[in-house]
C-alpha cells in the first residue's frame, strides 16, 4: 500500500514536470482594439511571450490610454493563459491524483 502510494506520488511528480514544459510550449494571444492595437501573447505558465503594439495606435494614443490598454490586454491574457494551463493540468493529473484535493 505505502510502495503504491509512493509509486504514485513519483508518477505524479513526473506528470508535473511534463507538464510544465507543455505549459510552456502552450501559448495565448489576445487583442484589443478595433485594429488590434495591442497583441499580447503568454504561455500556459502565465509568461509574457510578446508585446506588440501597432504604430497608429502608439502615434495616437496619450500616456494613460497607452497603459490602460497594456493593463487590459496583460490581464486578459494572464487570465486566458491560466485558464488554458488549468485545463492542461486537470487533463494531466485526474489519471495520477483523480481525488487529491487543491492540486489543481
């Protein structure tokens, strides 16, 4: 039983470490804008990746509608991003712990 347990837990561990690198390989990208002025890409990990933004937007914009756009956009992929990755997790661990509550 403990032998089964462990043999478990070292399953498990490898399955994260798997799906750390899949999570890095795992990206987003969102948009805002009517023109898509800013485009924000992140990994599954919650990483920023890319920030691109467009240079009529950039040309036009003030100071504070340039970082209320950044703010929305980074969180909106962050938010994207963490989603995408649960659902990468879940799929990963409901083999290895299917009832260890709070792993994911």
């Amino acid at each position: 039983m403990i032998g089964d347990m462990f043999s478990k837990l070292n399953e498990a561990r490898k399955k994260i470490e798997e799906s750390k690198k899949r999570l890095n390989e795992t990206t987003v990208e969102v948009t805002i804008g009517k023109n898509e002025d800013i485009r924000i890409i992140a990994t599954g990990n919650k990483t920023i990746k890319s920030i691109v933004i467009s240079d009529a937007f950039y040309e036009k914009a003030v100071k504070n509608e340039l970082e209320e756009g950044l703010l929305i956009a980074v969180n909106k992929a962050l938010d994207e991003a963490a989603a995408k990755g649960e659902i990468i997790m879940k799929d990963i661990t409901k083999d290895v712990l299917p009832n260890f509550p709070g792993l994911v």
